[in-house]
C-alpha cells in the first residue's frame, strides 16, 4: 500500500463510505453483496490525494451519462459484500471519472482485486442528474434492501399514495423527514436501463422509491442525509410490520389533521396527490 493509498483510506469521503456500508450492513439490510452508494465529490476534494491523470483503466458504460461528464464519484464495487468495505476500501470501492463524452468511467483508485462499479450504476447515474436537476446541493445515492421496508410491499398496498400515507402514520416525524413521500415502481429486473429510467424519473420529484420486493433508493445531500432518510422510512416500515400483524390490529393512527397540523409546524408541504 502506497503512502498515497494510505492518505485516501482517512480522507473523509472513504470514511463515509466505510461508516455508511458497515452501519447498512449491521442493520441487516445488506446481505452478501446487497446494495450500493454513490457519492458525487470535487475535483477540489480529491486532488490533494489522487493524482487525478493517472488512469487505472477505462470501463464503458452501457448508457450513455453526458450530463455527468467530467464529474468524480465514489462508488462501491459489484458483487463486493458491504461486511468488507471496512477491512478493505480499496477493494470495495471505485474512484471514478466520467468521460467527457460520458460513454465510459475512467477508474483512478480502487477495485484493487479487479471488477466493476456497481451493476445499479444507471439507476445511481440517471438519478444523480434527477436530483441534480432538482438540487444543486444533492450528493448521494444509497440503495439498500431494507428488511421491512421489503416485507411490507408483500402485505401492503402498492400505490405510492396508500404506501406513503402508512409511512407517514407510523412515525410522527415521517411526515416532516419526507413530506414529498416515497415512489413505487412496478417489479422489475434490477441492474437495468429500464429501471434506471423509472427510477430516474420517480426521482425528480421523490427522494425515495421503493423497488417492491426488493429494497429502496433513497437521495441526500450527504451520506448522512440519504441514511437518515432511509433509516426513517424503514422505521415506520418495521413499526407497521409489528402493528399490522398484531393480533388486535391497529386501534388508532395519527390522523390527516394531525399530519397537516405536523407540516404545518415544520414548515413542510405534504405531497398534496398523497393527503
Ligand atoms: P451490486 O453488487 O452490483 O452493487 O448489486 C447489488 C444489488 O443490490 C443489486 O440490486
Ligand atoms: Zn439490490
């Protein structure tokens, strides 16, 4: 390990990245290779660590991203197990360029054992320009296969606007963490274009969407702040996955005037097409 390498490991985008993948991973939620982050960081950020012209190599994208060219991520690498990022960052994880004409990535540190970014790169991708376009200060893509969050899209309804209203009635702060709610998609097969475009899509106006069955993408303007968020949706999904199947049932929930009155408090605009 060079000094270098050993400079970049403290830096601390590496050490949120290290922190976020431990903490999903003993949450339960990323078994195996399960999940995937994606940090957006500048030029300004890396260049006291990396020399940024010495390419590793160059991986071609199968979408096209010419709205990132020239941008840096950090990413976690395909097929790598969470439970190891902190043992070995520079094997779990990519430093990447996207090219200028955004048809490939250029790896400068990281996949030391070889390998890829992450099979979800499109969804992380177009979701980057999603939430880009809709906040200058957006940073992060989390997906994770958070355990009640995916139980209940088996027992709960699917429509974005029931989904959100359940969340919102299990935790008083739901509401106030985000107002906007969650998005659902179809199931579909992961890894894809197709659902990076839907994702992409759902993102321009959500921060969260659920892939039933399968876990969530959640977005933020730093690793803290895409964790929080999911964290707290999969809060009120683990407190609806006790109460639902409690043998009494729900007796009573917070009520919609007790969510405007909540928004209203925090200064929150509750999606208008969810309340
Ligand atoms: P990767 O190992 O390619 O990141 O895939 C994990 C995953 O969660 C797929 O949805
Ligand atoms: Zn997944």
């Amino acid at each position: 390990m060079g000094k270098q390498t050993k400079q970049i490991i403290q830096a601390p985008f590496v050490q949120d990245m290290i922190e976020v993948t431990q903490n999903m991973w003993r949450n339960g939620w990323d078994e195996r290779n399960g999940g995937n982050v994606s940090y957006l960081i500048e030029e300004q950020q890396l260049q006291n660590y990396l020399d940024l012209n010495h390419v590793k190599r160059s991986i071609p994208l199968a979408f096209p991203v010419k709205t990132l060219a020239n941008r840096y991520f950090i990413v976690t690498g395909s097929g790598k197990y969470f439970k190891n990022v902190a043992k070995d960052p520079e094997d779990t994880l990519a430093i990447v360029k996207v090219a200028s004409d955004g048809q490939s990535v250029d790896l400068l540190w990281g996949l030391s054992n070889g390998g890829n970014p992450t099979s979800e790169l499109p969804s992380h991708f177009m979701s980057h320009i999603a939430r880009l376009e809709a906040d200058d200060n957006h940073r992060v893509i989390i997906h994770t296969h958070t355990t009640n969050v995916i139980a209940m899209t088996f027992v709960h309804d699917l429509s974005a606007k029931a989904f959100t209203k359940t969340l919102w009635q299990m935790c008083t702060e739901c509401v106030v963490v985000f107002p906007e709610g969650v998005a659902l998609l179809p199931w579909m097969v992961p890894g894809t274009d197709k659902i990076g475009m839907e994702t992409a899509q759902s993102m321009e106006t959500h921060r969260l969407v659920v892939w039933p069955h399968h876990g969530i993408f959640g977005a933020g303007e730093s690793i803290d702040d895409a964790f929080g968020l999911i964290e707290t949706a999969e809060k009120a999904a683990q407190v609806y996955m006790l109460v639902a199947s409690h043998q009494g049932g729900i007796k009573q929930t917070i009520t919609d005037q007790e969510l405007i009155d909540l928004a209203e408090a925090f200064h929150v605009t509750p999606n208008p097409n969810y309340i």
